[in-house]
C-alpha cells in the first residue's frame, strides 16, 4: 500500500510540474521568457499543447510587429500632412515578424496533427495565416536593408525566411489570387545569388531552384544555375552528377537553346559520343536550321581533327546566323587541314578562305568578345604576305 501511494504521489507530482510548464509559457509576458520556458518542456508537451505554445510566440511576437507597424502607417500620414515623422524600431520590426512567422510555421505543424483524441481539428491555421500573409513582404524590405549595409548573411536570412514561409504548409491551402506573390520566384533568385557569393552552394541551388519554377525569374534563374553547374565541375565526378541536372533541364524546356548547348557539350567532355550524337540529331530533326545545333555538331568534328565535316558543319551554322566564333572555328579548322598538305598552292587556296572568314570575324566582334580571331589572322597574314606586310603588322601581337 505504501509503495501503491509513493508511486500515486509520484505521478500526482508529474502531472502538476507538466501542467506548471505549459503554464508557465502561456503566462509568458514576451517572447523570450516564452521561448525560454517552452524549450524547457517541449519535449513532454503533446500535439495540441505544443500548437499551443508555438501560438502563444506568435500572439508576443504580433505585439511588437503591430506596435511598429501602427507607428509606420502613422508616420504616412505626418509625411502626408508635412509633420515629423515618429522613431520606428525597424530592426525590431523585421526580428519580431521572422520570429512569429517561424513561430506560426511551427505551431501550424503541431496544429494539424492529431490531438489526444486522434482527431486533426486546427485552431490557430487561419488566423496566422490571415495575420501573417499580408505582412510577409516587409521582410524583403529588411532584406534590402541588409544590404545597404553590405550585410549579405542578414538579407540572407530575412530573403530566406521569405522563401520558407511562402512555401510552408502554413499557406499551402490559401486562395492567392486575392493576393497573389509575386515576389517569391524573384527573392528567391536574389537569395541564390547572394548564397552563391558566400559559396554557400547548397543553399545558393536550393533557392534557384524555387526560382526556376517562377516565370518571370526563370531566365535569370536559369542562367545562374547553369553559371553555378560550371563552377561547380571540377572533377569528372562532378560532371557526371551536373549532367543529371542538365538532362533534367532540357527535358523540361526542349527549346532552350543554352540548356541545349551545355549539354550536349558536356556529353563529348564527358566522351559520350553516342549521347551527343542522338542529341544533335533530335534537335536538327526537329529544327533544320537550328544554329546551334549545328554549331555544336561543328565543334564536336572539329575536336576529334575531322576538318572536313567540322567546316560543313560550321558552313551550315554561318548561312543560318553570322557568327565571329564559329567563322574563327572556320579558320582553326582551315589552317589544320592547309598544315596537313604537302602542296604550296592547295594551302594557300584553304588559306585564303581562312582569311576571308576571319576577316568577317574581325568586323563582327572587333573587341574579340565573343572570339579570339586575331592570332589565327596573324598567322594567315604571316605565311599569304610575310611579316613585313601592313597588314601582319595590323594585327600583330
């Protein structure tokens, strides 16, 4: 009997220092001393309790976020009258609103698991949701904020709590063409560029890859991700794990002509010559005047020493679209095959072609942005006139 009323008094003890604790957090008067006490018993609190605790972040974050917030719209309305504006705890602002988005993302976890009972009934999804939605952008602003101050990890952080929130399942179920985002694909992107010049290259991929499913971002958002797949390959590993993405790109935009390019180049880097080939060929199946495709399948010749077929190839390409690289590619190729005969008079016929396109080469891309024509010029220049001649020395090094 003794025992029977230790472990009694036992369990009467754990009942009330569990109860004392959830307590304790709902008495909260900020939001420290509530995420303080709610660390502390998290681990004992069950499904509604936590959803509980998680809200009661939000109700103590929302009390500094509406005070500042009612600051903000009052002093619109002194500028408006020509009255001195009101001191706002901006960083106070941006802080309390992460904190209870993040409280509220929480809370909405624990909300829509099942209770005690093993019923799923959530009481705090809309009204957070309804709350927080509206507000969500201002941290975009806290972000731009970061970055005026050259803080690239703090606009990181806000851009990213941006991101995360507007793909939670807080916001799965809400009907945004009231109040559409219009802003994610694009915070996204910028959130991927900045994690991409901290070399934070898990997170700089994560975000692009939300912003890729974003129309108005997708180019831009496309362009970095092919940027970051480059830098990224350093070994033959790596190539191997990027052309999986690639592969997974082109399926979904079969008219991109850079997917197209990068990957069918990485397939010949990679000596996957029947890969390139196929691939080369649906693309000209289904478009015959493709340049590039025929640009690609030029350079492709043209690295395995088939000059032959690499300058039909880049014939095709050139009457399609002008091209300073693929006219010098046209040269390179030229002066190899010229090198290869042992007639004077047959070199210099190939000879002659080459300066002709390089010459066309010079006059598209004067400033050798795009193609490095001037020492395949000086060399024609040198064997047709000499060195003497005006116009080797035009083009000398």
């Amino acid at each position: 009997m003794k025992k029977f009323f230790i472990m009694a008094m036992l369990a009467v003890a754990a009942t009330s220092t569990y109860a004392q604790d959830i307590k304790s957090v709902l008495k909260a008067k900020d939001y420290a001393e509530a995420q303080s006490q709610l660390n502390s018993c998290l681990s004992s609190l069950s499904n509604e309790e936590k959803a509980k605790a998680y809200n009661k972040l939000v109700e103590l974050s929302m009390q500094k976020v509406n005070k500042e917030n009612s600051t903000i719209v009052e002093n619109q309305a002194l500028q408006q009258m020509g009255q001195q504006a009101k001191p706002v705890d901006m960083q106070g602002f941006y802080t309390s609103l992460t904190n209870a988005l993040n409280a509220a993302q929480e809370c909405d976890k624990y909300d829509h698991m099942p209770n005690a009972k093993g019923k799923v009934s959530p009481k705090f999804h809309k009204k957070n949701q309804a709350t927080l939605w509206t507000l969500r952008p201002q941290l975009i602003n806290a972000g731009q904020d970061c970055l005026q101050k050259d803080d690239n990890k703090g606009a990181l952080a806000y851009y990213a709590a941006y991101v995360e929130s507007g793909n939670s399942s807080l916001f799965a179920d809400m009907d945004k063409t009231k109040a559409p985002d219009t802003y994610l694909g694009e915070v996204a992107r910028v959130a991927s560029v900045i994690a991409f010049q901290e070399k934070d290259m898990e997170t700089a991929n994560k975000y692009c890859d939300v912003a890729l499913k974003d129309t108005a971002s997708y180019k831009d958002a496309l362009n970095l991700k092919m940027a970051m797949m480059q830098q990224q390959m350093k070994t033959k590993e790596d190539s191997v794990k990027c052309l999986k993405t690639f592969e997974e790109l082109y399926a979904n935009d079969k008219n991109n002509e850079s997917i197209f390019t990068n990957l069918a180049t990485l397939y010949g880097n990679l000596g996957m010559k029947a890969e390139q080939d196929k691939c080369i060929q649906e693309r000209l199946a289904a478009d015959p005047k493709c340049f590039v495709a025929w640009a690609v399948k030029g350079q492709a010749e043209m690295n395995a020493s088939k000059w032959d077929e690499a300058i039909a190839d880049f014939k095709k390409a050139i009457e399609i679209k002008p091209s300073a690289l693929v006219m010098t590619w046209m040269g390179y190729c030229n002066n190899n095959k010229a090198a290869n005969l042992q007639d004077v008079n047959q070199q210099k016929v190939l000879l002659a072609e080459t300066e002709k396109y390089l010459e066309k080469a010079k006059e598209l891309d004067p400033e050798q942005k795009e193609a490095n024509w001037k020492y395949l010029l000086y060399n024609t220049y040198y064997v047709l006139y000499g060195a003497d001649d005006a116009r080797t020395k035009s083009v000398a090094p």
